[in-house]
C-alpha cells in the first residue's frame, strides 16, 4: 500500500507516494540531496535547473553503467552455469 512521504530538496517540500519503507525513501531523498550537492560544488556557476539536469544525468549515468554490469554478470553466469550442466551431463 501506498504512503505519503514529505521529502525535502533542494529547500523545496515535496510530497511523494510510495510503497518502499520509510528508510528507503530517506535513503532516496539523501541519495539525490547529495547528488545534487555534488554538481554544486563543482559548477557553483550553473542555475538551479541546469544543476538539477546534471545531476539527474550523473544518476542515470551511474544506473545505466550498473544496469550493464549486472546484465554481463548474469550473462557470464549463464555461460558458467552452462557449462557445468554439460560437465554434469558428461560425467553421467
């Protein structure tokens, strides 16, 4: 079910819907926070808009680079696993 959580970014009050466990969403809202923190200090130049797209990028950048090492790490199992059925399957 659903719950309401109040999280705060960037000074902003946001209201969000969830079903992940309050922990979760504060690690969420202090992943980001810190995200955003992050482009902060290394373009102090950028607009706040500008400064929350970056950031967004460096999270999707970091998700799409775990995406892909997770599916090589299923792929190299797959293969592994494959390879020991037919090492089994000989041996009998």
């Amino acid at each position: 079910m659903k719950k309401r959580f109040s999280i705060r970014i960037l000074g902003q009050e946001l209201s969000v819907l969830s079903d992940a466990r309050d922990d979760h969403v504060a690690d969420v809202e202090r992943y980001v926070s810190d995200k955003i923190e992050e482009v902060k200090k290394t373009s102090a130049d950028q607009t706040t808009l500008n400064i929350i797209i970056l950031a967004a990028l460096n999270i999707a950048d970091e998700y799409l680079r775990l995406k892909g090492e997770k599916e090589d790490f299923y792929k190299e199992l797959e293969i592994k696993s494959e390879k020991l059925i037919q090492f089994i399957e000989e041996r009998q």
